[in-house]
C-alpha cells in the first residue's frame, strides 16, 4: 500500500522555510544599516576634529608671526618748577602823587576849603619864580569873607541869559583863573563848558570879582591858579 503525502504538508514545510529565509533578510538588512551608521559618524568626527586641528594651527600661526608690540611708556607729567623768591622786598616811595580835585557846590552850601597836601615846605621860592603860576600851595587864595561870600557874590551879579532861560538850559559851569600877587584875578577861561552863553556869563562875573588875599608859599605871596563853579538853576 502506498503512502502519500498531503499538499497540506507541504505547504507548512514551505511555509517555514520561507520564514526562515526572512529573517536572515531583515539581520543583513540591520547589520548593514548598522555598519553605514557607523562609518558616517566616525567620518564626521574625524571631520569635526580635523577643523578644530587647522583653526587652532592657524591661530598658532598667526600668534607666532605677530610681532609683540611694546608696551606704551607712561606719559610723564610735565612739572613745571617755580622758583619762589626768598624774601619779600618792599619797596617803600616816599613821593607824593598830587591829583586835582574838583568839588561839586550848590550855591546853598559853602564850598569847604581845598585840602592843603603836605611835602611843599621844601619848595624854593626866589626872584626867577615870581612869575610863576603855582597850582598847590600851603597857603590857598581866599575870597573877602571867605567861599560862602563868594558863592553870595555870584549869585547876585549873574545875569542868566535869555537864550538860556526860553531853551531851559541849565547847569554848572567851571571857571579857572589866576589869582595875582596883589590878589587882582586875571586869565579867566572856562574850565568846564555848559553853554556857550553860559560859559560867557560866568566869565564875565567872575572878572568882576574884587581883590583876593592872595596865595602864599614859605610865606611869600605868589601867582596861585584857582577853579570856581558858577551855577546857573531855573526857578
């Protein structure tokens, strides 16, 4: 009697077989996966470390070609010196400087007697000087009665000019002049203009002053020049 196999058989013998085969595909497949994974990271690092190689070579070079440069010197601070005397002199001017002063006066105030400076006892007066015009002395001119009368005597005998009085000028005029010898005024000039005719009025009155007790210097009488104000005020 003959025996026969059944195709069911073999299909499961077949079936196996197959699996088999699979299986040993899909491992090669892994194994040859597993063997590009590797290659491509060792060529990266191999890569990466051939990079950070040359960067640190060229740096290297760079360094060594790179002359050092000196370093700057600090800047000195100029000094200068200064050279202090040892001691402190002083020197000492016994001249006297005379400087002319005027006084401001209104016809209601006195003008105070000008101030006599000191150092003028020494001056020599002799025959070849009595023409002189002396400008300080230790005796100054003085007015009968003194300045208060003198002030009085002006104001009395102006005659305010009538160009003056309708363009309402007023104001101070300065009058200098020269007390003689013999006390008589002479070389009488404005000092200090205001107006034309108020400088002419003032240098009338004041020719029309009597005489002086002259100016006196180591007590002789000499030529003395004198300033007085005229005032002219609109009421």
């Amino acid at each position: 009697m003959e025996i026969k196999k059944s195709a069911k058989a073999d299909l499961e013998r077949g079936k196996g077989l197959s699996l088999l085969l699979g299986l040993l595909v899909a491992l090669s497949v892994v194994f040859v996966g597993l063997e590009w994974r590797s290659a491509v990271t060792q060529a990266q690092a191999q890569e990466k470390a051939f990079n950070t190689q040359d960067v640190e070579d060229v740096m290297n070079i760079e360094d060594q070609q790179k002359p050092d440069e000196p370093e700057p010197e600090p800047e000195q601070a100029q000094q200068t010196e200064v050279q202090l005397p040892d001691e402190l002199k002083v020197v000492s001017n016994d001249r006297e400087v005379i400087k002319p002063s005027f006084v401001s006066v209104d016809q209601d105030k006195p003008l105070p007697p000008p101030n006599i400076p000191l150092g003028t006892k020494n001056v020599q007066v002799d025959e070849e000087v009595d023409q002189a015009i002396f400008e300080v002395v230790e005796e100054q001119p003085e007015f009968p009665g003194g300045m208060e009368a003198l002030l009085k005597y002006l104001a009395k005998n102006i005659n305010y000019p009538e160009s003056a009085v309708d363009n309402g000028i007023q104001g101070k005029v300065m009058v200098r002049f020269v007390v003689e010898r013999d006390g008589s005024v002479s070389a009488v000039e404005t000092y200090k203009s205001v107006d034309p005719a108020l400088d002419k009025e003032a240098v009338r009155v004041v020719k029309t002053l009597p005489k002086w007790k002259p100016g006196r210097q180591q007590g002789k009488a000499v030529r003395t020049r004198y300033i007085v104000p005229v005032v002219f005020r609109l009421q």
